[in-house]
C-alpha cells in the first residue's frame, strides 16, 4: 500500500495550493513588474497583461480548491492595488480582498495571506525600493493598514515570499546585461533617477532594508487586528555535498544568509522547495546524465522537499510548513508521480517527530511565470488564456484524493 493511503497526518494538517497576486490577477498596472514587462528592453519574454483573470474570478478559483478537498488556500494581497500612491490607500481593494477571504472561509479553507510575492508599487521602486532605509517603514505601513481590514480573517500570514530569492539569482543566474537597461527605460518612464525592482536588485544594498522591514512588518501586523501565526518562507533547495571537502556549507551560507536567524525569530518558517543542487569540492555540479529534467530546466527530484524539511526544522527549531512544491511539467502523470514522492517525504519527516503542518502546492492555476511567461506550466489547472475557462488536471483531483484521506 503507497504511503499516501495511510492515515499518517496529524489533525488539522493542511492541503492547499498556492497562487500569487501579479502572476494571477492580471492588470496589475500599478506595480513595478508590469512596468517592467511593458518598457523596451525588457528581461521578461511576454507581459502578464490578463494572466488568469483571478481579479475577477477568485471566487470560482476558491471553490476549484475547496471542491478538490483541500483546506488552505495561500493567495496574496498586492501592495501596488491598495497603495497605488504614496499615502493613498483604497478602500474598494481592501474590500475586495476582504470578498476573496471571506470567501475562503465560507467554503472552508484556511486562508495564508502572504504580504509580498516579489512586487511593489510603481512608486515605491521609483524612489529606491528596498534600497532605501525608510523602505522597511513603508512596508510596514501598509502591513499594518492592511491588516487592520483584513486581519481577523486571516488564519496564517508570511511577510516576504522567498525572503532570500535574490540570492538564489545571484547563484543560479548569470547577470543579464539587458536588466541594467530595463531598469533603466523603467527609471525613465517613471521620471526618476532610479528604479529598483526587488527580482533585480543588488542584495548586497538590499538584504539590510529587508530584514528590518520583516521584523517591523511582522511587529505591525500583530500588533493590529486578528490573532494568527506570522511566519517567513524561503526558497530552499535540498544542497547535498558530493565527496570530500566539498562546498555545500559554503553555499548553504551563500543561500540563506541571514534570513535562518529570521525564521527562527519568526512563527513558522515555510519551505519553498522544488529540486536539489549537487554541490562537490569546486562547486555547484551538473546533475546526473540520465536524470529527468523539468520544463524549467532543473532536476526531477521531488525527494528534495524531505531534505529541506529537516534542515530548516533542525536549522530554525519552528514548526515547519511546506508553502510551496511543484514542477514545471506538460505531461500531467510525471506531476501525479511528483506529488505522490513529495508528499511521502512529509510523511517520513513525521514519523521522525518532525513539526510539519502543512503541504501545499505551487499552483493552483497554470499562471505567469515571471520573466518565463506563459511557457511553463505549474498548475494543477489548466487556464485558456483567451477564454480564462479552468479544468481541473486527473493531478488536481489526485492532490484531493490525498487530502481528503489525510484528513
């Protein structure tokens, strides 16, 4: 008998899907990344323009998910939607954030607000970004103002999606040369001196500002409406060293810098894993020649999330929940396989007496996918881009079929 037909999941686990705001909603003119999407040259192959339409159609995406069984919903709240000036706040997308919560829980799914899924306001990237000091104050600001409408529907919360994604840029990717031009065109447009775009910013100027904009975030938002858990997601890949002397703690440092002794400070820390890295005596190596790619070009290797289920449990002590796992695949059974291993590392990570409250997976919907575009497809649905009609994949009624024996 597979692993996941076996009742080993603790009362109040949760199964959820994740989806962002920008890569979901559409139209998110506001922001920093639709900006850089639409100037000339741009990094990003295709701009979002409709994505999937979530704006106006979360209500149906909520009831996809709840009827597939699943009891948690992670969604995001766009900063560039409800401050799309300095100091103006809306009240109309507070209230239709407040809709898309209220509906949540009415189809029973435990909603897990994330702050900031990469994008900012247009005006905010204008004047420096988290380049800026009083950035962290800003952040908080609307952390606050938002919470104080949304706060007492929120069942969890995470201030920054991958907290540490800039230096996982700075390792994988090489520099590209057109994003010094982009951000230049961006500056421009906006009839500034500077644009700073937290995908494309320098860490080194930046990671400061956002520490202390988490810390003063998470501060504001207990410190308002609602009484939920607040927690810190981190991309994090299953570093495995090869042979003697190889580097794996040198880039295990490189990854995460800081942002571990923030999790540890933080309520629960939420594993964001996809794939692993080998890293030998001079480095980062290739993955095996016969290993299986994915259509984002990394390593088939749902083992990954048992890996960094127990570094970020042994590195940080909180409580662990999976935020995000999934593959870039168009062959719908290879994500089936994918999720059956993933979900039997949580499993094993149980039965270790490991802390781990949650699987949920990236993503509900095939959706924009950054500089990508529409190219690759993570979801458990299907999208028509044209028509925005969803169908559900034979793995989004898998996913539910585990999670309602898991329950």
């Amino acid at each position: 008998m597979h692993k996941t037909d076996q009742p080993a999941f603790p009362a109040g686990f949760l199964w959820g899907t994740a989806i962002s705001a920008h890569q979901s909603e559409g139209n998110n003119v506001n922001s920093d990344a639709w900006l850089c999407e639409n100037v000339t040259p741009s990094v990003y192959v295709a701009p979002s323009l409709d994505a999937c339409d979530s704006y106006h159609r979360f209500e149906e995406d909520i009831a996809i998910a709840a009827d597939l069984g699943l009891n948690c919903y992670r969604v995001g709240i766009e900063w560039a939607r409800i401050e799309p000036e300095p100091g103006c706040f809306s009240s109309a997308e507070l209230d239709r954030y407040r809709q898309l919560l209220e509906a949540c829980h009415a189809r029973g799914l435990a909603p897990m607000v994330t702050y900031n899924h990469f994008t900012v306001p247009r005006w905010f990237a204008a004047r420096g970004g988290f380049e800026v000091a009083d950035g962290a104050d800003l952040f908080a600001n609307f952390a606050e103002r938002a919470t104080a409408r949304l706060g007492d529907l929120i069942s969890y919360a995470t201030t920054f999606n991958e907290a540490n994604i800039q230096r996982l840029i700075s390792m994988v990717f090489q520099t590209d040369k057109r994003q010094a031009a982009m951000l230049a065109a961006c500056a421009k447009a906006s009839g500034s001196e500077r644009f700073s775009s937290l995908l494309f910013a320098d860490a080194a100027k930046t990671e400061p500002v956002l520490v202390d904009a988490h810390r003063k975030a998470t501060a504001a938002i207990k410190a308002s409406a609602g009484d939920f858990p607040v927690g810190l997601t981190l991309t994090m890949q299953d570093v495995q060293g090869v042979g003697e002397n190889n580097l794996s703690e040198h880039v295990i440092q490189a990854l995460y810098g800081p942002w571990l002794d923030e999790a540890a400070n933080s309520d629960f820390i939420g594993v964001q894993t996809y794939t692993r890295v080998l890293i030998g005596p001079a480095g980062r190596l290739d993955p095996p020649a016969d290993a299986e790619m994915t259509a984002a070009g990394y390593e088939f290797y749902p083992q990954a999330l048992g890996g960094t289920i127990r570094f970020a449990a042994q590195r940080t002590g909180r409580p662990v929940f999976v935020t995000e796992n999934g593959i870039a695949t168009n062959d719908d059974a290879r994500r089936i396989a994918y999720i059956d291993a993933a979900v039997s590392e949580v499993q094993d990570c149980l039965a270790e007496g490991i802390d781990v409250r949650s699987y949920i997976h990236w993503s509900l919907l095939d959706n924009f996918e950054w500089t990508s575009g529409y190219g690759q497809h993570f979801g458990l649905v299907e999208v028509d881009f044209n028509t925005f009609k969803r169908t559900p994949k034979p793995s989004a009624l898998h996913l539910g079929a585990i999670a309602m024996k898991g329950k």
